[in-house]
C-alpha cells in the first residue's frame, strides 16, 4: 500500500470531504468494473480504486496515510481497521467492495434473469471480550453494503421521475420470441432483459444510482450488547442490510456475538469457573481468601473450609456471569489449587516433622549438606 498517490487515484484532492471521496469512489469504480468496463487493465485498476476509497474513506488510515503515506496492515476488502468484526458470515460468505458493485450492475441479475426486490441479509461476527459481556456494550460496525441512494430518496428517479410500464415487455416482466424451424413456429418467452423481469422501468433514472434507488456505500451502525449474551447468539437489526430496489423492503444485519476466551475465567452456561491457589495451612485449618471477580474493580471474597482438598469446587453463589437481559448473575466456581512450599526454613521443616510425628506419616529425613548449611545459616 506505499508509494500510492490514493488522492490521485480517485481524482480529489487532499482535503476533499467525505462526502466528495464518497462520491469520486462510486464514479471512478462504475467506470472500471470489469461487468461494464472490458479494457485489459480495468480489474486491476478497479481493485486500486477500492483499495484508495478502503483507506481515504476511514478517519484514522486517512491520518495515517496524510502523516507517513502508507497505513499497517492489509486493506482487507475494507474491513481491516475493524478488528472486532468478522465478515465471513454476510451473504454466506466472505465479501468486499467489488463483490457490493457485482450485486450494483445490474441488480445482480445477468443474463436476464429476475431481479430480487427484497434487499438480501447480511450477517457479521462481532468479537467481545467476557467482561464487555458481562457489564454491556454498545460496539460500532463499519460495513459496505447496498444503501439507499441519498439523491433520490431510494426512488431511484430524478426530478420529474416515475415508474412506468417497460416498453421492451409492456409491463408483463416477460418477452416472447418465435423462432422458425422444420417443425414450424417455436414460441418461447424469457424474463424481460431491460426491467428483468420487474415489469417496471423509470422513465428518468436517477445519475448517482442508475435508477435503482440504492448505491455501494460503507455504513457506520452502532449495536447495543446486552449483558449476559452467549456465544452464537445472534442480534437482528432491523433494516440494516442490503437495501431494497425502488425503495422495496431492505434486509437485516445479523450480529452473532463471538466471545473470546478469557486468561482466568472460563464460563459455563451463567456461571463462571476460575482457579484460586492456597497454601497447606489454609488448606488444613481453613481461611478467608480474596479474589479479583469479573465486574470491573469487583473483590470476591471465597470462604476456604477446614480440611480442603486440591481440585475441590468452592462455589460463590450470584458471582458468575449476568444472566441474559437480567439482573441475576449465576455462580461462581472456584477451583483450588494447594501450593506447597520448596524451601522451608529450619524453623518451618522443625513444625512439619512434629506435624508428621502427631499424624503418624514417615517422611524423608535424609538432608543434603547444602540443605544442613543452609538450616545453620537461617
């Protein structure tokens, strides 16, 4: 991505507005699509504009870029700067910006065939760590997608525009053709090629959107995570995905939250399970241990009983995680682990040979001569 002029790229200058940029990118990419554009070179040169328009169109690549004339990283279709989303999910598959202007042309529709009114769904993975699920989140999605046309309203017609009836098919979505053969007239009919198969044409189409009243565009969406959300569950935000044609029904965005694995907490349905280390006098006689829990700024205190075992569970009830869109919490789970000491002093070895004594266990008396000097020194 260095030694690119993306301002010369896309025709603006650089102190060109978004809005500008926005509308350079729309030109410059219906003008280079390889569906519309056959030169040798227009792949490649479109493949430069989404690249420039990926960088030029994000805040902090454009600063980036204007101080040191690259950004880090790959461009990633457009989505690189977003690490919290995952777009593998939208139409079934991974996608970017040329992908957008295949479905643009033609409303993705070759050879003829219907074009779909309705605008598709489209779905993302959104990355969240266990504490933003367990207070709450609003996130902010950037995606590109079919969206309405701001010029037209999503009409798709100019000023003085309407729909009327295709003069190709005269209304019926349909064309018929008769082909003459041995056997005598074959009639045939196929979806109309001008309206595809819609019935309708615009008599005056808007410019910016080619009469279908919604245009390639990156959309910015904030989403509001609720508390206590599991992984695989999934958000639907109304409206959000690909827009409709003419102003048609627009699909959804499908959030699916991802939760990535914490270093000390690992969930279990609404309880949480962690691990808490305490030595064999705590062990033995029992004890009241502190515990950093998963709330911010949040100490949970875990009462050790008398004679506790390793591995034993200690639960801590309504410590765990959020419940979902409620104000409970479960439980949590704290599994302990006995910490015994490698270097005792004399004193200490003296008070656990008595101990052993008491209890009837053998134990190893044999003492390095290291270990001797080292009880002579302390």
């Amino acid at each position: 991505m260095a030694n690119k002029d993306y301002y010369q790229i896309l025709g603006v200058s650089k102190d060109a507005t978004e809005d500008e940029i926005k509308k350079a990118f729309r030109k410059k990419a219906r003008e280079l699509h390889p569906d519309v554009n056959q030169a040798p070179d227009a792949e490649e040169r479109c493949k430069e504009v989404t690249e420039a328009y990926d960088v030029l169109s994000d805040s902090q690549k454009r600063a980036q870029y204007d101080r040191f004339g690259t950004v880090g990283g790959p461009s990633g279709g457009g989505y690189g700067g977003y690490q919290s989303v995952d777009f593998s999910d939208i139409f079934g598959g991974g996608f970017g910006m040329g992908d957008i202007f295949s479905s643009f042309f033609g409303g993705g529709a070759p050879g003829g065939a219907r074009v779909r009114r309705e605008g598709r769904d489209m779905g993302v993975g959104l990355r969240l760590t266990l504490e933003e699920v367990a207070t709450g989140v609003a996130k902010e999605i950037v995606y590109d997608r079919l969206a309405p046309c701001e010029e037209c309203g999503g009409t798709g017609a100019a000023n003085g525009g309407k729909s009327v009836d295709c003069p190709s098919c005269h209304g019926t979505g349909r064309v018929v053709t008769v082909q003459r053969t041995f056997l005598g007239d074959v009639q045939s009919a196929t979806t109309c090629p001008d309206c595809h198969g819609v019935g309708k044409v615009i008599d005056n189409p808007c410019p910016e959107c080619d009469g279908q009243g919604r245009v390639p565009d990156r959309c910015r969406v904030t989403v509001d995570i609720p508390k206590g959300i599991r992984d695989g569950q999934q958000l639907r935000l109304v409206g959000y995905g690909e827009a409709g044609l003419n102003g048609a029904t627009a699909g959804n965005l499908i959030v699916t939250a991802r939760i990535e694995d914490h270093e000390y907490f690992k969930r279990d349905g609404d309880n949480l399970r962690t691990r808490a280390s305490i030595s064999i006098a705590q062990a033995a006689l029992g004890a009241d241990i502190n515990i950093s829990g998963i709330m911010p700024g949040e100490i949970v205190s875990v009462h050790i009983p008398e004679g506790c075992q390793a591995e034993q569970v200690i639960k801590v009830r309504g410590k765990g995680m959020p419940k979902f869109r409620s104000e409970t919490r479960g439980d949590l789970l704290v599994h302990i682990e006995i910490v015994v000491p490698k270097n005792l002093t004399r004193r200490q070895r003296e008070l656990l040979e008595q101990l052993a004594a008491e209890l009837g266990d053998g134990v190893s008396s044999k003492r390095t001569p290291f270990q001797r000097l080292r009880d002579v020194l302390s």
